[in-house]
C-alpha cells in the first residue's frame, strides 16, 4: 500500500495570526506520525480552488483545508470542480478561522494539533455539498440580512467571532428594508412578498454561532431552508438572540421547509453569499441545489 500523503493548503491570513502557530501544529504531528505531506500557503482569493483543483489530479491520499470557512469553500469548490460530477478526492479541515461553522458540523477538533491527529485517524465519508449559479457550497447560502451583514463583516479586521457579526450588524440594521422575494422550493411557491431573509442550509450553525436551522445535517440528502418574514429593527433585535439559542423554530415569523431545489427571484437586488462568501451583492435571480453526498471528507 503507498503511503498516505498530504496536501495542505494554509491561508496565512486566517485566524487573526493563527495561522502561523496552525503550521507548526501540522507540521509537528505529521512528522511525528511519519506522514509525507507538502504545506503551501495560498496568494489570494481563489488561489486555494485552482490548487486544489489541480490537485485533485496529483494523488494526494486528502487535500486538506487549513483555514476557515472560506479556505474551507475555496478547497471545497476545487475538488467538486474537478470531480464533475463523480464523489472528490478527500478533503480534510485543520480549523484556524474565527467561526469554523463547517468544521464544527463535522465533528472535527478546533484545535489545530488535535484536528491534525483526527485527521490522520478518520476515515473518508461521503457527505452533501450544494450548489448556487454554479458556484458549489459545503454550508449553506444565505439572502437578504445575513448576507448584506456578511459583505460588512468582511471589511472588519480586528475581531473574532461572533462579535464581528455584532458589529456588522451595527452598521447595516439602521438602513435595512426588507427585500421582496418570491421563493419556490422544488417547483412550488412558498413565499412572495418582503422577506429579511432566506437561508439555504446544508449545516445548521452560521456566521460563527447563528443555529438558522438547528436540524439541518451535513449528510441527511435535504437542504433545509429557513424563510423569515419582513421585520423592523426592533424586531431583528429580539429575533436574532433566539436565532443564537435555535429557539426561534416554531415562531411565527419564521418557516423552516425542506427540499432539494430553492429558487429565489427578486426585482430588488439582493445581497447573496455561500459560505460566508459574497456570491452578489445585487441579484435578481438565484437557484440553489442539493448534491447529495458529493463530498468526500475525512472525518
């Protein structure tokens, strides 16, 4: 049998400086379990697709994702590009980011050293990743609120965390309307009108500690999707600390529906991300698809 083998792709931006103290993890315990393994540091925005794409190829035992959510949506969307269509090469998480929603969802340490030898221990399983415009996702999308908080959040520098989203939210809350939004959901129509938010989950936790749909699960074939009516800022306010606990599900504010196929249209523009990534932040036209146990992880 050959050896295992390693690629890791590390964001040296990730974590606020953890990044560099998240190399010294890996390279500690891969040496010290004998593994062969190459860390390279991404450049920029999409360097981590394209090299993991191309990896995708090189026979690699897993590509592993050294960074947070978005690293995370980069290496994901390399391999699912260059699988078309077929299960990916695995793909492995080493958490350094300020969230790590995806890594949490499966199961897998936030520690660096810890994720590291749960790495080298698991498995490889199948689990769902989905698709938006043909931009592929592994957590979910979201459209209206949390996304316009989301574009702000990415401007903030200093932070961690949950507080990052506080302080968007800040900034964004004084000037939101609630965009109109008609959404189907495999083919049916189930809300036309002003909406603060739609969210398409393949995860339940969002934005760092946000529980939008506490039933959603990485492997269960389904997208659940959360529809929340137009609210005022008081509202959002009290709306929001639920939404952190999951005791929102229920309200009457909010639906949450399942399905494989969601398509959003608008005539206001809507701000849009995947991942924490910002797809648009003015479309009118969205489709959102499950691909059921296309991702292969390890852990």
């Amino acid at each position: 049998m050959d050896p295992a083998r390693y690629l890791v792709l590390l964001n040296p931006a990730a974590g606020r400086g953890a990044a560099a103290r998240a190399a010294r993890a890996i390279r500690s315990v891969l040496e010290a379990e004998g593994a062969h393994y190459q860390i390279v540091e991404t450049e920029g925005p999409g360097h981590a697709v394209e090299r993991a794409r191309r990896a995708a190829g090189e026979g690699w035992t897993a590509v592993v994702a050294a960074g947070g959510d978005g690293t995370v949506h980069e290496v994901a969307n390399g391999l699912l590009a260059a699988a078309d269509g077929a299960p990916t090469v695995p793909m492995g998480i080493v958490p350094v980011g300020s969230g790590n929603d995806f890594a949490r969802l499966a199961g897998i340490p936030t520690d660096p050293a810890a994720a590291t030898r749960h790495l080298l221990g698991a498995a490889p399983r199948r689990v769902d990743a989905g698709r938006v415009d043909g931009r592929f996702f592994t957590n979910g999308v979201g459209i209206g609120l949390d996304a316009r908080v989301g574009i702000e959040a990415a401007k903030v520098r200093r932070l961690r965390g949950i507080a990052i989203y506080l302080w968007a939210l800040a900034r964004v809350l004084p000037g939101f309307r609630p965009p109109r939004m008609r959404v189907e959901l495999d083919g049916e129509t189930v809300a036309d009108g002003p909406l603060t938010l739609v969210t398409a989950a393949n995860g339940g936790r969002h934005g760092g500690g946000f529980w939008i749909c506490p039933d959603a699960r990485i492997d269960d074939g389904v997208l659940d999707v959360a529809v929340a009516e137009a609210m005022g800022p008081a509202g959002i306010l009290a709306f929001l600390p639920r939404v952190m606990r999951g005791t929102h599900v229920g309200r009457p504010e909010v639906r949450i529906l399942r399905g494989r196929r969601l398509r959003v249209t608008s005539p206001d523009p809507l701000p849009v991300h995947a991942d924490g990534e910002v797809v648009s932040e003015g479309a009118h036209a969205l489709d959102v698809e499950l691909l059921p146990g296309r991702l292969t992880l390890m852990g």
